[in-house]
C-alpha cells in the first residue's frame, strides 16, 4: 500500500491558484460517465503567431465527428434480447464445427470463415482442439489447396507446421515447385498466401510465393496485382475488415445462413460496445482541453480509437482500447508540437522536462508545453496505479523510458529538419523505428497483457520489427504530404537521395523492407501452442502483430488513412462505429 501512496504523491497539488495549479485541478478527477462534460477551469493560453515566430502549420481540416455527435450515439444492439439470440447462433455453429462427419477440407474452411467474419473468438477452444488433433495425426498432408490452408491456419494458432510439407509438391530436383500447378489456381492462391507465414530463413516458402505469385501475375496486369490480390490473410487486420468479409461471404453459393447471421448480429453488437468506449474517450478528450487550447493540434480521436479496434480486437478487453487511445491521441499531440510548433529552443526544453520526468521541471516550458507535459504526466500516473493495483509492481520506470526515447527522437529529426540534414537511410530507420511511436503503445500494453517485467527484454525483436513495419507502411502513406508541409526526409526521399532512385523503385525497396520485417516478427511472435511458458504472453503477441497490420490497413494503398478527410480508411470508419449493419 506505501508504493501506492507513493505514486500518488508523484501528482502534487499546490496550494496557490498559479497556473500550475489550475492545470492540476482540471486532470484531478475521471471523466464523468454522464454525455455532458463536467466545468473545466480553462488556461488562458498565450500561442504564439505562427507568422512572426516561423512556426509551422499542419492545415489540418476539422474533426468529422464533433463531441455532442459521439455523444448521442445509440443502438439497440445493446439489449438483452440480441445477445440471447446471439448466444442461440454461437450454439448452432459450435455444432456445425465439431461435427465428427465433417471433412477436413470443409472445417478448415469455416475455420478460415469464422476468422474472416470476426466470429472466431467465439469458439477459440473448438477451434485449438480440431487443429491439434490435424496437427499431432499429421492430417495435413493432401493436395496443394488443402495442404497450404492447413499450413496457414496451424501456423497462425500456434502449431508450428514445417516448410517440408510443401516438398512434395516441388520438382525431382527440388529447384521449384511442379510445372502441373500452375493449372491450381485455387491451390496456387493458397499456397501464396502461406507463403507469408514464413520465418527467417525458411526458402521453401519463398520459392512458393516466387512460384505462387510468377503464375497468378499472368492472369491480371502487373500494376494491379497486388490490388487484386490485396494484402495476404496474415497481413489483414480481423476487426475493420469484417464487414468486408460479410458482404463477400453473403454472395457465395456455399453461404450458411446461419454463420451469416450471427456474423451480422455479432458485428452489430461489437459496434454497440464500441460506441461506449468511444464516449468515454471522447469525454476523456474533451476533458484535456488540448485541441480547445492549442489549435495546431489535429482532433481526431476518432481516428485513434479506429486504431485500437485493430490493435486490440478481443471484446473484453475493453480497458486496454481505451487506454491505447488515450495513448494514441498523445502520441499524436505531442508529435504536432514537434513536427508543427514548437521552435529548436522550445523542444529541447521539452525533452529535457520529459527526460527529468518531474513537476519542478515544468516551470521553465511555455504555457502550451505545460499542459501538454501534464496531460501526459497524469495518464501515465494514472495507469501505473492501475497496474500496481492489478499487478503489484511499478511501471513507471518502464514506460517513462519509453516515452522518453519517443521524445528524443522526435529531438533529434527536428535538428535535422532545422539543419536541414538528410540522413542515410540506415540513419533514418535506426531513429524512425522510435519515433513512430509504437513504444509507448506496446510498453503500456506489455503491463496489461503480462505478468512478469523479466520477461520484457526477449520481446524487444517483435517490438522493432512491429515498429518499423509501423513507420514504413506510415512513410508510404504520408511521406510527401509530409515533405510538403516540412519535415525530414522519410524512407523513400531517404532511399532515393542515397541511391539516386526512381519513388516507384524507392517504394518497391520499402515493399520489401516490410516483408523482411514481417519474417523477423513471424520467428519472434509464432508460438508453440505446447510451451507453456511462451502462451502465457499469446495475447500480447498478437497486439504487436496486430499494430503492424493496422498500420498497413490505415495507410492502405499508399494514402494518409489517418489525415485524409475522404480516404477509404474513413469510409470504413463510419461504417464500423456509426452505421448499423444489415
């Protein structure tokens, strides 16, 4: 209990009404539950013209969605007589999937289904029993179609499936797979996409996607292949793309109405619990005043709750979306200072406040500052309490870390930017990895999702290979409206600057940059569902998987999903929080 009253400590209230203090007494308390926010005592800030001081600005357009409207969101998808009706449903499928005269083939596929439709979760314990008993009689080994749907599915859950059932299908010399496949389509679409479960080092499964992909090109034009083909199965996030999936699912003949029903309702129902957490974020929002206080600061936290929906998809964990939030729209706020703002000689008295990481320090930042560092300061008290409560040591030393190489690297691409130096791009992604800023997100989750702080360090490779992937995919949505606006070179400028590239050859070098790093995460973050050890952290695994497919679903087609007002990332937005399936 005295480690508690310590960290409570750490958030002095002073005495006298200075500004200081005005700024503690607005975070001294929760959101309120109700829609209206409680009085806030604002700060008569004094921001700066941007004409006479040389500052930036983003041009960002305004929110699409404004408090009062997140507010008055409502369904009736929240009742008791949906979900008895749901829980009707998930018996129904659980017999459709544990029916003992089903052939392989078919419930691998409505595994495969279950997954796409979002409905998996449902049925996890099914699900892990069929695929071990696939797993451990080695009923795996049949034709290319089934054989690459087996691998995929048993990889993906934690059965680590050799590349060696795949040599069967390759040539007498074992340089390639069988010229008689190329007529396999639907086996060659398969074997594709396991190719992407490959690890570090595994060429069998390189030589297929070789393979797998040289055939498939000659049936749709070069440029549109990867359109056509979209981003593989193991790259796509669950959550944002289920409606997809059910409208693609609805028209197939082999459709079962009743694994079409529950996809709707439990769609509908998901998006009722969604729009509860995103009134308590937005409550939340409101309550900082930063977008009221500093208008350079982008207001979109409906965006960032988008992001949480991929990163953390099971739906009890309900705590962690909110927090990952919070997380993100001060990412997202203390960025614009840096990239947007703040001058050299400000943003080096922030970082050193963020390096103290003490209230005494605050003294010397400006007004805008201060309330950025206190919003800041307050959220990460606030969640080691709930960590130390929950789990019984503090975090604090940990994500404080975090958040502090975060702002060093912002540091040090501001000086490039003023110095106006163009790093190599080795340079560029030894810092750029950081200042993404996955870190805080994936230290914060760490504590939510583990049990142990010893265990941090043997997930340091997933969590830069997460990371990069973050930064590369962002790079090649939004680097030049970026270079446009101001800001340092990004990985394609970078690579084009040293090798004298083309952008099309410079974004082609990134593609492949993202898979090399997708392999490093796959040696990292598959678990072997028999040791016990490793599936103790399943969970958190998946969340560093997920930031890295939800960072290539919101840049998509190389667009600014998080900036652009009319992008497809906002179109499936409003569908997936404030329009009801039907």
């Amino acid at each position: 209990m005295s480690t508690i009253i310590a960290i409570q400590a750490l958030l002095p209230i002073p005495t006298t009404k200075t500004y200081l203090s005005h700024g503690l007494d607005k975070y001294s308390s929760r959101c309120p539950s109700s829609s209206t926010p409680r009085p806030r005592l604002r700060c008569s800030l004094q921001v700066s013209d941007p004409i006479q001081t040389g500052r930036r600005s983003g041009g960002y357009p305004p929110a699409l969605w404004d408090f009062d409207t997140i507010q008055s969101l409502n369904t009736e998808y929240k009742g008791e007589r949906h979900m008895r009706r749901e829980e009707d449903l998930i018996g129904q499928v659980r017999e459709m999937l544990v029916h003992e005269e089903v052939d392989l083939t078919p419930q691998l596929e409505l595994i495969d289904d279950l997954h796409k439709l979002g409905i998996s979760c449902h049925f996890e314990n099914e699900i892990l029993q069929i695929l071990k008993s696939i797993y451990l009689n080695q009923n795996y080994k049949r034709d290319l179609y089934s054989t690459s749907l087996a691998f995929r599915l048993l990889r993906q859950n934690g059965f680590i499936l050799p590349q060696e059932v795949f040599d069967c299908f390759k040539n007498e010399k074992g340089t390639d797979f069988k010229p008689s496949l190329s007529h396999d389509r639907k086996g060659l679409l398969q074997l594709y996409e396991a190719s992407f479960l490959s690890r570090q080092g595994e060429e069998t499964l390189q030589l297929a996607r070789e393979f797998a992909t040289k055939i498939l090109q000659k049936e749709v034009d070069e440029r549109d292949f990867e359109t056509k083909m979209g981003f593989p199965s193991h790259w796509r996030v669950q959550m944002p793309n289920a409606r997809l999936h059910i409208d693609a699912y609805r028209k197939r003949t082999d459709m079962n109405p009743v694994v079409l029903e529950l996809a709707i309702l439990d769609t509908n129902i998901v998006q009722a619990q969604f729009q509860e957490e995103l009134k308590e974020t937005s409550r939340w929002w409101e309550s900082t005043s930063l977008v009221q206080e500093l208008p350079f600061v982008r207001d979109r936290i409906v965006e960032c709750y988008l992001w949480t929906t991929g990163v953390i998809q099971r739906r009890e964990h309900g705590y962690e979306r909110i927090m990952l939030t919070k997380i993100n729209a001060l990412v997202t706020t203390i960025d614009e200072v840096f990239d947007i703002y703040g001058t050299l000689e400000e943003l080096q008295l922030f970082t050193t406040t963020i390096q103290r990481w003490d209230l005494e320090s605050m003294k010397q930042l400006p007004p805008y500052m201060q309330l950025c560092y206190l919003a800041l300061h307050k959220f990460v008290i606030e969640e080691a309490y709930e960590t130390l409560k929950e789990k019984g040591f503090n975090s604090i030393p940990y994500v404080t870390k975090w958040w502090v190489n975060l702002v060093e690297s912002y540091m040090k691409e501001a000086t490039w930017y003023y110095n106006g130096y163009k790093p190599s791009m080795q340079e560029y992604i030894n810092n750029a990895w950081i200042s993404i800023g996955g870190l805080p997100i994936l230290s914060h989750l760490f504590f939510r999702f583990t049990d142990s702080i010893e265990s941090m360090d043997k997930y340091r490779d997933m969590d830069r290979a997460s990371c990069t992937i973050l930064r590369l995919a962002d790079d090649m949505g939004t680097s030049l409206v970026e270079v446009e606006r101001g800001d340092v070179p990004k990985a394609i400028q970078c690579y084009m600057n040293e090798t004298n590239a083309s952008e099309e050859e410079a974004r082609e070098y990134v593609r492949r940059l993202i898979e090399k790093e997708w392999e490093k995460m796959n040696t990292e973050t598959m678990w072997d569902d028999d040791d016990d050890d490793f599936t103790l952290s399943k969970h958190y695994c998946e969340v560093v998987a997920n930031l890295a497919r939800m960072a290539q679903f919101i840049y998509q087609d190389g667009l600014d999903g998080f900036g652009m007002k009319d992008s497809k990332v906002n179109k499936l937005l409003k569908e997936l929080l404030f329009e009801r399936y039907e």
